[in-house]
C-alpha cells in the first residue's frame, strides 16, 4: 500500500502525517508513507485543500485531520 500525505508542512499536514503513521502501525500493514510538498502534485490528484491524502494513488480525503482511529477505514 502506497499512502501520501499532501500538504505545504503545516502543522495540521504533520498532525495528518503522525496520524497516519500511529493508524498503520496499529493495522500491522506493509505500507509506504510518504509526504508530498510539491503544490502541483496536490492538483494532479485533485486537492483542493490541505492536508489531503492519497492511498494508492486515490485521493480520499481534504482538509481534515482524521484521528488514527478514523484514518485506519481507509487502509482495510
């Protein structure tokens, strides 16, 4: 599984980041995250604010900073 974390840095893009992190952990799931700053790449996958994320290439959510609990929905 392949899961990005689109955002400029901010502090609720590196709350989304650690969020996601604890979800994966907790699931026990062989996935890669990684943290995309690049602006244009936000709009390759159509965010249209931040934090977004991407789970296999499939933007899943905008602007919000889901709790670990909330985030583990979109990696089963």
């Amino acid at each position: 599984m392949n899961i990005k974390v689109l955002g400029p840095g901010c502090a609720n893009c590196k709350r989304l980041e650690k969020n996601v992190q604890v979800a994966v952990k907790e699931l026990g799931i062989n996935a890669t995250v990684e943290k995309v700053t690049d602006m244009s790449a936000f709009a390759q996958y159509g965010a249209m604010s931040s934090p977004a994320l991407v789970v296999d290439e499939e933007l899943k959510l905008t602007g919000k900073v889901p709790s670990p609990e909330e985030l583990k929905k979109y990696f089963q």
